[in-house]
C-alpha cells in the first residue's frame, strides 16, 4: 500500500515538473502544448475513493494554473475529467472486477484497451480546457484544431511514457 | 435532517465534484480579467524560483552573461538618449537653452517564462518591486514593445503580454500620427489588430506602427510593428487593420522594464479633469 502511495506522489511531482518546465516550455507551431500531466489522472489506481480523486486532481491543476498565470482552467478542466473517471473505467473494464492497487497501464491490459481509455480521457480534459480558456464560441473551429493538435501529441506523449516507465516497475 | 445528511452522504461524490468545479470555474471568471490581481501567479514566489531554475537550463549558457552586459548597455543608452528626457522650458525664447528632465528610466533585465500559444500569455521577468518595478509599467525588447506589467513580488514580475486579448495599447501611424487601439486577438502569435483607425485615412502595408506616448506606460515612439492588410471598413466610420508584430515572441530574452518618472503626475491630473 505504502509503495502504491510513494508511486503516485513521485508520478505527481515528476509530472508537474516535466510539464512547467519542459512542455510548456516548447511552443510547437504556435499553438500546440501537450498536456501530459492529465497522465496523473489517468494512472490514479482503480481503488481511489472518488473524493479522493477529485482532490488530487484538483491540486494538480492548480498547481499548474499557478505556472501558467491561468486561476481555475487547468483545476477545472482536471476535476472534470477525474469525475467522469469512474464512469468511463466501469464501461470499459470486465465484469469480473480489478485489484485496486493496480494503476491503468499498457502491461496489464495491452495497447488497444489503454490507448482507447487514456484517448476518451485526453479529449475530455483537453476539449473542456480549450474552451474555457477561449471562452467564446464564435472561435469554435480554432478551439476544435486546437485541441485536436494537442489531443494528438498528448497522446504521443502518453503512450511514449509508457514504454519507456514499463521496464522499471517490472 | 437526518434525510438531508443522508443524502450528502449518498451524493458525497457529485456535490464534492460540483463544489471543486464551481470553486475553479469562479477563479477563472474572477481572475481571467487582467484588472483583478491573484496570489496564485508565476510571480509567486515559488513559481518564480522554479521557473528561474529551469530558464536557466534553457539559456544558452556561454552567451547569458555577454547578452546580460549588452542589454545593460542599451538601457544605459536608452535611459540617456533626448527620446527619454521632457523638454523642461515654459517659454519659445528660451530654446537656445534648452534644458531637459528625464522621463524615462530602463530596467534591464530577462524573460524567466514565456508563452504564446494559449489564448492569454504571459511572461515573468526577473526583476521585481525590490529593483523598482510596479504594476503598469512597460516592457520593451530591442524589437519592440513586449507587454505590461501585471503583479510584482520581491524578486519577479508577471507581464501581460501583448499576446493577450486583455491589453490593449495605444498604437499610432508613424506616417500621418492617427491612431487607434491595439490588441490581439487570439490566433496567430505573429500578428494583432488594431481597431479604431479612422476610415477615410490612407493605410498601405508597410507602414510603420509605434506606440502613441498617450497612455503614460509607453513612451511615443516606440516600434510596435507594420501594417499587414487591412481587416474591413465599418460603416460606423472606424476600420481595422491586421500588424505584424516586430518582436519574435517565441524568442525573447532581454527586455527593459520602462519606468515613467512621471507616471504619477501625468495620471493625477488627468483624473482631476475627467472629475470635473
């Protein structure tokens, strides 16, 4: 229990520090940013009491608004997508039910099922966040591309995580 | 009573979920206007040393101290150039003599943070109330005019960029001296509009657009960028024009804080006439 609480308050402090200090930091084309730190989210084990989680997530997004002189739109867009979570995981996963230790990741559960699960939750996240920020719907179509472009290399970047932490946790 | 309590309990989720929601989307509806100042900024001081951390694994290490020293010198030339001094005379004849206070200081200093593709940017700089920056001041790069400065700390400043929908700036036709209101509108990191330009005057592309030196943040003159095309004639007499900006945003580094020595004179007054 302990190591499952020490894993997600490293994968926090990690994320948070690679998104204000390397992604935010590259301004791809203009308007591209990857949001990886909605990965914390994503990879919360499948026990976390709801509350729980909507605290956390809350904080992150905070924690990151505080980066990005933006007050609420990453905290809200993060909430958000937290609370559809337990939704989405009770649609996609067997009946049969999970240890709630286990984190969502590619190992356990193969590429096709963590890719769909961890795509419906970047485009959640990602299409509420882009149109608070722009918050006028007359910009529609900028925010559509928008979030698509950055849906596309959160993505990227999210599947690329996984590879690449898979080894370790062997 | 006990019903209610029961229901919360049920409910935990969804009421602790509609709480943290409103809680956010309250912060970005206060906050999102530039007027309004927040603690939680990348002025703060924790933000304000981790994003001073990181820029400098970003600066381009052998070239920091040399750009640091140029820039020092700039705003050195800057603060002493005739563009930065009032002439002080009260009457004609004595312009043989002309004798001049200064208006302007320069604040050398660097962008710690940046951003330019959301849809309200800033930067943080590393000077702060302790090196004499307030809210409103201006912040000129080399290029060009780069924003207004939003919330000071001790060590650092948060900048609203011109990047942001938020600020405008008094902007003026180099040419033929009218001018009209500049602001971004969102989309392209390289371009702004500026409104409010009489529609009977003559604008080709090309044409140079400078700060107007009417709002006391800039001093007049200073190179905000060119015409690119015009947007569309009003009919209600206005139209607007499309600016390529002078500065590269996704390449600033050294810029001068402007301080209007002043500031506070000019303002003063201007609110005893708007009273009357």
């Amino acid at each position: 229990m302990n190591n499952v609480l020490l894993f997600n308050i490293l994968r926090f402090v990690a994320l948070l520090l690679l998104q204000v200090g390397v992604l935010n930091q590259i301004q791809f084309g203009g308007y591209i940013n990857p949001y990886l730190y909605i990965l914390f989210v994503i990879m919360l084990p499948f026990g976390t009491p709801g509350w729980l989680s909507l605290i956390l997530s809350f904080f992150m997004g905070i924690s990151i608004d505080m980066f990005c002189n933006t007050p609420g739109i990453h905290a809200s867009a993060t909430v958000f997508a937290a609370f559809i979570r337990p939704w989405l995981l009770a649609g996609l996963l067997p009946r049969d039910g999970v240890e709630p230790d286990v984190t969502p990741n590619i190992r356990v559960f193969g590429f096709a099922w963590f890719f769909n699960y961890s795509a419906i939750m970047v485009l959640i996240h990602h299409i509420f966040l882009f149109l608070i920020d722009v918050f006028k719907l007359n910009a529609l179509h900028i925010v559509l591309w928008r979030t698509l472009m950055s849906v596309i290399f959160t993505m990227l970047l999210v599947v690329l995580s996984q590879f690449l932490t898979a080894k370790k946790t062997k | 009573m006990k019903n209610l309590l029961y229901f919360i309990i049920r409910n935990h989720y969804v009421i602790l979920f509609l709480l943290i929601e409103s809680f956010s989307l309250a912060l970005v509806v206060h906050y999102n206007n530039y007027q309004h100042t927040c603690a939680l900024n990348s002025s703060a001081k924790i933000a304000g040393n981790i994003n001073q951390a990181f820029s400098v694994v970003n600066n381009y290490i052998g070239l920091r101290d040399k750009n640091e020293a140029l820039n020092a010198e700039l705003a050195k030339a800057r603060s002493v150039e005739l563009i930065s001094y009032k002439v002080d005379t009260v009457s004609a004849q004595l312009v043989k003599d002309p004798n001049y206070i200064q208006q302007y200081e320069y604040i050398p200093c660097q962008v710690i943070s940046n951003s330019v593709n959301n849809s309200n940017n800033f930067l943080t700089i590393n000077v702060g109330k302790k090196h004499g920056v307030e809210r409103g001041m201006g912040v000129v790069s080399a290029s060009g005019v780069i924003g207004v400065v939003k919330e000071t700390s001790d060590n650092f400043a948060s900048v609203i960029s011109v990047l942001n929908p938020n600020l405008n700036i008094s902007a003026m036709l180099k040419a033929n001296g009218y001018f009209g209101s500049l602001s971004w509108e969102g989309y392209n990191y390289q371009y702004a509009a500026i409104n409010d330009l009489p529609s009977h005057i003559e604008v080709h592309s090309g044409d140079t657009v400078i700060t107007s030196g009417y709002s006391a943040i800039f001093p007049k003159g200073m190179l905000i960028g060119t015409i690119d095309t015009v947007l569309n004639v009003g009919t209600n007499g206005f139209m607007v024009a499309s600016v390529k900006l002078s500065v590269d945003f996704k390449r600033v580094g050294n810029v001068q804080v402007i301080k209007n020595l002043l500031r506070d004179e000019q303002l003063e007054l201007e609110m005893h006439s708007g009273n009357e």
